[in-house]
C-alpha cells in the first residue's frame, strides 16, 4: 500500500487553508500520512472537538538530532511540550474513526519524538520559540501539497 494522501501538522508559521507548496514548509508532523473517507473539513471538526482540552502553547527549540533510515535528515527537537498530548489526541480521534495510518502498518513503532525538521538551507535554531495554536490537514495532490484544513486548538481552556 503506498503512503496515505493526508496527514495533520503544524507549521512554524500559519498557513492560509487552500495554500498549495511543492517543498515542505517548516513544520512539525504530528501524525503522519493516514487515509479516511471523510471530508477534511469534516475531519477538522472532529479533532477541534478531540482537542478542545489543549490550549494554544509555546515550544522551545533543543537540539539538533537525526531522522529517517540513515539518519541522514536533521532535525531539531522539542523541549517537552504540549505536542505529545496533541498527537495523543489526534491519533484517538483517527483510531475511532478507523482511520488507516501508514506508521501503524510497519512492525517498528517508533516513540512520537516532535521535531522540527531542516528544509534544505532554512532550519530554526536552538532557543528559538514556535507558538502552536492551530494544525492542519495537509493532502498530497500529484506533485504538490495543500493545506485541506484548519484546527484551531481552543485559547479559552487551560
């Protein structure tokens, strides 16, 4: 089965809803490409609704890691934050709604480690500060992504 067509992410800086980019953005992947039938609006609703506990919040930069097969992409790593109770969140609202998720289909279930990661020459640094109050939806279309959706992470909770 190849790649899901969506996933949910957060990006360093907001994004207009019907953006489109070939090259990825700076961002966070809180859950990786998943598949489900439902509209992505419709979807967003339902994980405003999963969220509604989390409130926006701020992360601090740490240091540079290493990702993917060779350890050949950096990275930056989060200091903790709110964004494992985020992915918690998403990934129970995709599990209920039997969702398929591409990093559930393997045998090796890696820890959610969030990170920001570098794209080609633009990385943040150590110390800087990204500020998460909404995520999206982003849906692989041929060779370009879009951004499908919009949540926003409620402000008035605590």
């Amino acid at each position: 089965m190849k790649p899901g067509d969506r996933l949910v992410c957060a990006f360093v800086e907001p994004q207009p809803v019907g953006s489109k980019f070939k090259t990825w953005l700076l961002h966070v992947t809180i859950v990786p490409w998943f598949r489900l039938s439902d509209e992505p609006a419709r979807v967003a609703q339902g994980l405003e609704k999963a969220l509604a506990s989390v409130s926006p919040f701020e992360a601090r930069i740490s240091e540079e890691a290493r990702f993917g097969s060779k350890r050949s992409r950096p990275a930056h790593l989060l200091e903790p934050c709110k964004f494992p109770e985020v992915e918690q969140g998403v990934r129970g609202y995709l599990h209920k709604k039997r969702a398929w998720l591409v990093d559930e289909t393997t045998k090796v279930r890696r820890p959610f480690r969030p990170h920001v990661t570098f794209q080609g020459d633009t990385h943040l640094h150590e110390g800087d500060k990204i500020y998460c109050d909404r995520l999206y939806i982003v849906q692989q279309k041929g060779d370009y992504k879009e951004v499908m959706a919009e949540i926003r992470l409620d402000a008035t909770e605590t």
